[in-house]
C-alpha cells in the first residue's frame, strides 16, 4: 500500500507541475485578446478614439481611418459586461481620450444570455470560453468566485494554439476580414431563436445597466460617448422584428433619460446596400469596414 | 457524479483512504470490520449516485431491500413451487419499477396514437431514474440464481446493499452477477499493488476512450446528424463511422473505468468489452459487446426459452426474442426494438447454420497480422454494425430511413478516403487509428494498456508515475468537451 501512495503521491505532484506548466505556456500565447490587453496596459495614453463592442464593431470600422489615436478594443463574440468592465478599469487612466464608439447591434440585448440557463448548450459553452479568454488574457473576472482561467480544468485548451502566434489583429486593433464567407447570407443571421421574448425583459434590463454604467463614465470623465448601430446586409434586416427595434430604441432612451448620448441608427442605411461590402449578412468586410469608418468619422465629426 | 468529472476526482481518492486506511487498518481487528466497509461502501455508493438526484436513493434501496427479502424467503422457502413464487414476484416488482419508469409512458403514448386518444392526464412525465435498468437487471440475477440454486441467500443486508449499489458499476454496468461480485463483498479483500497499479492503467486507458475519442466524435457526430438532410452521402457514411467509434469509447471507456477503480478497491468485476470491433462474423460481436448484459439475456432469457436446442422454429422465435428485448431494454423508443430485430436478422443465418460459434477464438491468434479473409470478415462485420447504429443513434424510424436513403448515392464511399482527409475532424481520426492499434496489439489482454508497465522505461517506479501523470494531462488537453456517458439513459 504504502508503494502504491507514493506512486499516487508522486505522480499527483507530477499532474500538479504539469498543469502549471501548460497553463503558463498557453497564457504566453499571442492572440487578439493578450495583444489589446497589451495595448491597454502601455499605449493607453496614445488614445483618443476608443472603439468598443463586439464583432459588429470590431470588423465593421477599420480605425486607422478614424483620425490619430484610434483603438479598436472591441472584441467579437463579447458581452456588454467586458465593455463596461474595460471602460471602468481604463478610462481615469486616458489623459487623451476624446470619445468611446460603441457598437450596439441588433441581436446582443436579446441575444447574449450569460445567465439564463434555457440557452442551448453551445451558447452556454461560448460564453463559458468567453469568461476564460477575459479572464486569462485580460484580466477580468466575470465575478469574484469565477476561476475560468484554469483552461485544463475547463477543457479550453487548444493543443494547435498551446505554443504560438493566435494573433489577428492588427497594431490598432482592427480584425481585417477580406471577401466573404461561403452562404454568407446565411451567415450570423437572425434565426427564430435569437429574439425570444422570454428572455428579453430581464435581458435588456441587464444590458441597459451596463450601457447606463459606461455612459455614466464617459459623463463623469468628459468624455463623448458615442452608440451606433452598424448596418447589415438586406437578408438580415428581412429577419428583423419592429418589436425588436422599438426595444433597441428604447434602450438609448432609457440611457439618454440619465446621461448624454449620441446614437445613430445605420442597421437599415440605404449606403450599405451592395453585396461586396458584407463578409456575411450581418458583418461588413474590409470594403466595407473602410467605408463605414468614414462615414462614423464625418457624421460624428471626429 | 461523472467519472471525468472534478467532482470524482476529489472522491475517489477520499473514499479509497477511507476504505483502506479507516475501515480496514484501524478497525482490524472488530468482528464489525467487514460490515463495516461495506456499509462504506454503500454509504460512498449512495453519495455518488444521489449527486444527480438525491430522491431516487429511496427507489434503489427499495429495490435491494426486496430482492434482498426475496433472496431469504427463496431459500428459506419448503417447497420449490413457493420458491417459484417468491422468485415471481420479485422478478414482477422489479420489473414493474422498471416498466413505470422507462416504458409506460411510451406505451401510453404509442396506444393513445393508435386509437387517437387525447394523453391529457395520462403521462407521468416522470425523469428516467440513472442507471435503473442497470441495477434492476443485477437485482434480478440474484434472486433468479438463489432460486436454481447457484448461489445461496444471504442474510447480510449491508453486503447486498453494496452488491446492488457498488458505485463503479451502478450506473452504466457492468452488470454483475450475484454469484461473482456478492461473495467478494462476504469476504475481507486484501490490497494488491499489481492489482490496483493495473486498475490505474485501465481507468487511464478508459479515460483515453471516452475523453478522446467519443467526446470528440461526439462534435462532428452531433452536427451531421443534427443536420442529416443537408449532408452528402459521404458526410452521413463518415458520421456513422465515427458514431460507432463514439459509442464504443463512451461505453467500453465507462467499462474500463468501473473496473480499474473497482480493482483499486480489491473488487474484480466482470469484462464488459472485447476488442468487438474486430469480430469476423455478427455472432462474434455479441460475445464481444457488452458481454455482461448479452450473457445476462443469454442466462436468464435465451436458455430458459430452450436456446438453440429446440426446433428450428423456436430457435428463430427465441433469437428474435433476445434481440428485440435486448434492443427494447436500451430504451422506449422503437429505433431500439428495430435495432434488436436488425441484429437478430443478421444473426438468424449462422445460428441456423450452426455457425454462431464458429468464432470463438480472437483473431490472427500468434498472429501479428490478419490473414486477407479475416480483414474482409472484420471489415464487413465492421459495416453491419455501423448501419446498426444508425437505427440506434437515430430519433426515429422515419429518421433512419432517410439516413441510410442519404446515404445511397454514389460519391457515398468517398468517405473512407474523407476519414483520413477531413480537416474538421482535425485529429480525432489519428486519435482512432492510435486506439485500434493499441486494441489490436493487446487484443488478447483485458484492457488497452494491461501490461504496459513491463515497458523498460515504465518499471522505474519513480518515472511511472509522471508517465501516469503526462498521460492524464495529455487525455484532458486532447479531450473533448466534457459530455454525458451515452449508456446513462439507459
């Protein structure tokens, strides 16, 4: 017995260094998440434009169009809590920022549900991998008991990125994304499941928190705060409800009823109609994102 | 409580201190040692399966404690035909239990469609308590042995307790039988190294098998089947395939599993999987899967209804019989009884032949490669059983049916050249090849790594261990996502 417990103990000690070792090799990767962190941590004094939201905003304005000092921190996939929690975490710290553009698309408020245990188990396993890669590239907890970042434990461990450069994006920040995908019209558009009313009320009353919380920063530092709503391909406005716009609007109502902000609504612009600006139906490609950046900068008077 | 899961990690090493170290060293010398294990046994037992669903602890000591009874009225019993009857109506209890729960819904259900009747009020809705055919069936083997006489009643309730509810086995098998694991916990078990080192192979290797290869089969698995009607020929062939290495690495991975930790606890429970996938014919497969619950039928249903030593009539009504209950206990659904009548289709001709046993050997034995015959019989056997489990895997009939339609089309073979090409499936068909390499080479061991540690770099008794360690490691990085054991809902 006693042969076999030190064969467990040290094989329990191996497990335990070799554990250390992969998560300390896979927080050294490079990838879009560790370089905006990066960014943020010693170049924040350069911004001035500071891009938020997710995916809708990351691919859809191309910075480097947006006048001296723009950032994109927005990051696909990410939910409105990272956005207030970066916001909070950097913005006494920006002696230069001038505005935050944040990226309000159609499906997050309803969509985007962290908390609601009904979400299919490929959306729970999404935001599970969303709550690892904030929390071990940049550092924020999605709450004070969250452990995400044990990637082994949580099964998040990629072996083709354990070693090497995941990085997609480029020094400002911006994810250029070329042409468009195979069905791209089918691509990330709106299915039945995304507006479910069931969800909507708690949801939304969540989201406007924290889109109230970052417009209460921007108030409190002098600084712009700026929601746009970027426009998407004609298949997907097809699928979008009334219902769900007036809830859109409401939002920023809501929000402009506390705190100063400026919105504008570019989902159904008749500007963004052509098909070769659209990597699928939902997300504008570089064309695209080259465009919009102009347009966002001449309308906002950046 | 899953056996990839944090939870298990942290009490298995709890209960196996306690059960060595508490209740057997310190308490030696009590006349209660032994009663007292295994009533830790049963407690540990009970925390594990209550970790899904606390309530349904009463139904499985209720189970026990009537097959328990029944076991002592059996013996004690002046007459066979009263016996008999205590026999019945255990067998009729169990059963009953067992009906209520996993089948009259579906009855329910399947009668009201017939007559068109509404089911308001009718449905009990009730959730498929875990593991319940499992357990059911081993209760059964022991009051169904005490009646013919092949093992005696005991009165020792606490050691029955366990017998019925040993947590390794209790929820996906295998099934054991009275007569092999209940004397086990009637005597004191002694520790062996060799033995619990052995176990420690097998439960890595059953990790291997569930975490690497069907949790990874699983992804590409559910999307094509999810999606069936989209998918090319080759598509739903490759999907097949990779169901039917998902199934036998969930399953045979919970196997090995439940016996390596049964061996770390001095138990020995019986082989559940023999490498069935490189069986020449369809009756060898069955003597290869799920060998606990296939000789369970065997014992308990085939021979009773006289086997294959009857008309030829019978014969063919008695191997339909097993088949289509066999297909049936998987669950309510009649993809599971279409599945049975299947099988029993393909193995109606050699057992009328005469040449259901004609395999009984493993293959190319002394051998290290098959001969062209046997690769063509492997292969074939191989492809009936991948159709099988298309029925199997499917929602329903109707399902099935347009599976295997999608899949008559002439690019369809396409997918054995896919298999090895396709970058979705980035590494798991490599992690496939490995793991019938490695079953091929231990074939005629009980599990994958047995014997592994006679390696010369694996007999440094310092270097093992890390290897265990590396190995752990390497199956939770190149693991799947962690998804539920398949036979669970069984």
């Amino acid at each position: 017995m006693k042969r076999f417990l030190g064969a467990l103990a040290i094989g329990g000690i191996a497990f335990f260094v070799f554990c250390g070792i992969v998560e300390y090799f896979q927080s050294q990767v490079d990838n879009n998440y560790s370089y905006k962190y990066w960014y943020m941590e010693n170049r924040r004094h350069k911004v001035v434009t500071l891009l938020l939201g997710d995916s809708y905003i990351e691919n859809a304005i191309n910075p480097s169009l947006m006048g001296e000092g723009a950032f994109t921190l927005a990051s696909s996939s990410r939910w409105i809590y990272y956005d207030d929690k970066l916001l909070e975490k950097y913005i006494a710290d920006m002696p230069n920022l001038k505005q935050v553009i944040f990226g309000m698309g159609y499906k997050p408020p309803f969509f985007k549900s962290y908390h609601f245990p009904k979400t299919d188990d490929k959306e729970h396993e999404n935001n599970e991998h969303e709550k690892y890669m904030y929390e071990k590239y940049m550092h924020i907890r999605y709450d004070d008991n969250s452990n995400h970042w044990l990637g082994l434990y949580r099964g998040f461990i990629d072996p083709s990125t354990l070693i090497g450069n995941n990085l997609l994006c480029d020094s400002l920040g911006y994810e250029r994304v070329d042409g468009q995908s195979v069905n791209w019209q089918l691509e990330h558009n709106v299915d039945s499941n995304v507006f479910r009313l069931e969800y909507a009320k708690e949801q939304v009353a969540e989201y406007t928190g924290y889109l109230k919380d970052m417009a209460r920063l921007c108030h409190l530092h002098k600084v712009r705060f700026i929601v746009i709503t970027p426009p998407c391909h004609a298949s997907y406005i097809a699928n979008v409800r009334q219902e769900g716009l007036d809830i859109l609007h409401g939002i920023i109502d809501d929000v402009r009823s506390e705190y100063p902000v400026e919105y504008m609504d570019y989902l159904q612009d008749e500007e963004y109609r052509a098909d070769s600006i659209y990597r699928n139906s939902s997300h504008l490609n570089s064309v695209g994102a080259d465009m919009f950046a102009l347009r966002v900068k001449k309308d906002f008077g950046l | 409580m899953l056996f990839n899961s944090i939870q298990f990690a942290i009490f298995l090493p709890i209960v196996f201190l306690l059960y060595w170290f508490v209740f057997d060293r310190f308490i030696s010398r009590s006349k209660w040692q032994l009663r007292l294990q295994n009533a830790f046994v049963v407690v540990a037992s009970y925390v594990f399966y209550g970790w899904w669903d606390w309530r349904f602890l009463l139904l499985i000591a209720f189970t026990s404690f009537c097959s328990w009874g029944s076991g002592l009225l059996i013996g004690k019993a002046e007459t066979k035909k009263k016996a008999k009857t205590w026999m019945w109506l255990n067998i009729i209890l169990n059963l009953g239990i067992l009906a209520i729960f996993k089948y009259y819904d579906f009855f329910v259900s399947e009668f009201a469609e017939l007559f068109n009747i509404s089911t308001d009020g009718l449905l009990l809705k009730v959730i498929l308590p875990v593991g319940i055919s499992f357990y059911t069936f081993q209760a059964l083997s022991y009051s169904i042995d005490v009646y013919r006489g092949k093992i005696e009643s005991t009165k020792d309730i606490v050691a029955f307790f366990a017998f019925i509810s040993f947590f390794p086995q209790l929820v996906a098998g295998p099934i054991e039988r009275a007569t092999n694991l209940l004397p086990q916990f009637l005597k004191k078990r002694k520790f062996d190294y060799s033995t619990a080192v052995d176990g420690v192979w097998q439960i890595l290797w059953g990790l291997f098998k569930k975490m690497v290869i069907a949790d990874n089969c699983s992804v590409f698995v559910d999307k094509v089947f999810s999606t069936y009607t989209e998918q090319s020929g080759s598509t739903l062939l490759l999907a097949a395939i990779f169901f039917t290495f998902q199934i036998y690495g969930d399953f045979s991975g919970y196997s090995d599993i439940a016996i390596g930790t049964a061996k770390l606890f001095g138990i020995k429970l019986m082989r559940n999987f023999n490498v069935p996938y490189f069986s020449r014919d369809i009756a060898e497969f069955w003597r290869r899967w799920h060998i606990s619950l296939t000789t369970w039928f065997r014992d308990y249903v085939y021979i009773p209804l006289g086997g294959s030593r009857v008309s030829k009539a019978k014969v063919i009504r008695n191997t339909f019989i097993i088949f289509l209950v066999s297909g049936f206990w998987h669950g309510a659904n009649w993809t599971f009884i279409a599945w049975g009548a299947y099988h029993a289709i393909l193995f109606l001709p050699l057992i009328l032949t005469g040449k259901n046993r004609k395999y009984t050997n493993q293959v190319a034995e002394g051998r290290w490669f098959p001969s062209l015959k046997e690769i063509g019989q492997m292969f074939l056997t191989f492809f009936l059983a991948v159709l099988g489990w298309i029925i199997f895997r499917a929602e329903s009939i109707g399902q099935a049916w347009e599976y295997l339609c999608g899949m008559m089309q002439f690019g369809t073979l396409r997918a054995f050249y896919r298999f090895f090409t396709l970058t979705e499936l980035r590494l798991t068909n490599l992690f496939v090849v490995i793991m019938l390499v490695i079953e091929w080479l231990q074939r005629n061991k009980q599990h994958g790594f047995e014997g592994i540690d006679k390696l010369y770099f694996l007999r440094n008794k310092y270097l093992r261990p890390i290897i265990y360690a590396i190995l752990l490691i390497l199956i939770m990085i190149y693991g799947g996502k962690h998804a539920q054991f398949i036979y669970f809902q069984f």
